[in-house]
C-alpha cells in the first residue's frame, strides 16, 4: 500500500520556461506628422526607383540604404529604433556584461492589395523589425495581411504536444506600430487586400562588440 505521506505540493513545484524568445512590439504615440512626412517620401522614391526583389511577392522595397535617405523623419526613425533596441537588449540579462553597440541599416516596403512577403529569416543579423508608417486598411484579420513569426524550436513541433502549443504568432500591422525580434526567426506577411497601401520601413541591428 502506498505511502499517502509521500505526495506531490502543487504549491511547491517550480515551473520554469527556458530559453524564451524574445518579440517586442511599442506603440508610438504623436507620429501623426512624422507618419505623413515618411509616407509622402517613400511613394515618392517607390516612384523614382525599381524595385529590389527578396521576400515581397509584388509590392515595392527599396535598397537597405533607407537611413542613408536624409532628413529629420528618417533620423527620427533611426533613433526610435536605436532606443528599442538598446531597451529590449538589455531585457535579456546576459550572464555577463560586455560593451557593444549595433549597426543599423533599414529599407522602405509598400504592399498594396494582393501583396506580401513570404517566409524568409534575416542572416548575419542580431535583431530585426518594423515600423508601421500607414498600416492601410483596417480590416478582418484574414484579410489585413498580419505579420506572422514562425516557432524556431523544431523539437517543440514535432513532439512536445505538437499542435497544441503554438507554432506560428501574429501581429497584426497598425500605423505607428514597432516590432523587433530576432533576426534568426523565420516570419512572413500574409497577402494584404485593402485598398490603400501599406507602407513600412524594415530594420536589421548587427551587435558589434565595443572596443575597450
Ligand atoms: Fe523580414
């Protein structure tokens, strides 16, 4: 007979989850006027250039020169972007301080209706992300082309209650929207159907160690 002595506390047990993955997402605020400023020179540019082709199928993305754009919306936009990643880097306590900074470079994406961007990863990056400069149409959430980010951790997929933790993860786009993972995550754009386009202006951040 067993011993009703020896029993598991449920009070007791320590749960961890490990080896998290980071995806930051912020809200600007007041970026009505940057908004429109940034929008009226990327279609501008959208016009005068061709486009690049990598992940977009249709749509338009500029070269990764973007901050090399000049003016005070694009340095604005730089320095949003260096604040969320000195922010969300610090968030990950590292088992040991060493000094770095990164190496930014972004480009301008427009998607209009029946556009998106099929699952890549950015390599030879540390962080990745997007700003919203007119998320487009607000529409159902099937229709309204979300952002969606792959689960790396193939051993979770294929047999730690596959199907039942998730695999995928969405964001759906909203004017002034930032979002920044890591760079090695695979993600996508699910094909936008609204009638305005949708226009964004993508990062990569390469960490580089400071010299002492
Ligand atoms: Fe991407």
């Amino acid at each position: 007979m067993a011993n009703t002595n020896i029993e598991i506390n449920e009070e007791k047990i320590k749960h961890e989850n490990v080896f998290s993955l980071p995806i930051v997402q912020y809200q600007t605020t007041n970026t009505d006027k940057l908004n429109k400023e940034l929008k009226e020179i990327i279609l501008k540019k959208e016009n005068e250039l061709p486009t690049t082709n990598k992940s977009n199928q249709g749509g338009w993305q500029s070269e990764g020169d973007f901050f090399r754009w000049g003016g005070e919306s694009v340095e604005t936009i730089y320095n949003l972007f260096s604040k969320l990643i000195e922010t969300s880097t610090k968030k990950l306590n590292f088992v040991e301080n060493i000094p770095m900074d990164f190496h930014i470079y972004g480009w301008a994406n427009v998607n209009r209706k029946g556009h998106s961007n099929i699952a890549h990863i950015h390599p030879m990056s540390t962080w990745s992300g997007t700003y919203y400069v007119d998320a487009g149409d607000d529409m159902d959430e099937s229709k309204c082309g979300l952002f969606e980010a792959f689960n790396p951790n193939l051993s979770h997929l294929t047999s730690f209650f596959p199907g039942l933790l998730p695999g995928e993860h969405f964001i759906k786009p909203k004017t002034g929207l930032m979002n920044l993972f890591p760079s090695y995550v695979r993600h996508g754009v699910r094909t936008y159907y609204g009638e305005n386009p949708r226009i964004c202006i993508a990062i990569n951040a390469s960490m580089k160690i400071k010299a002492p």
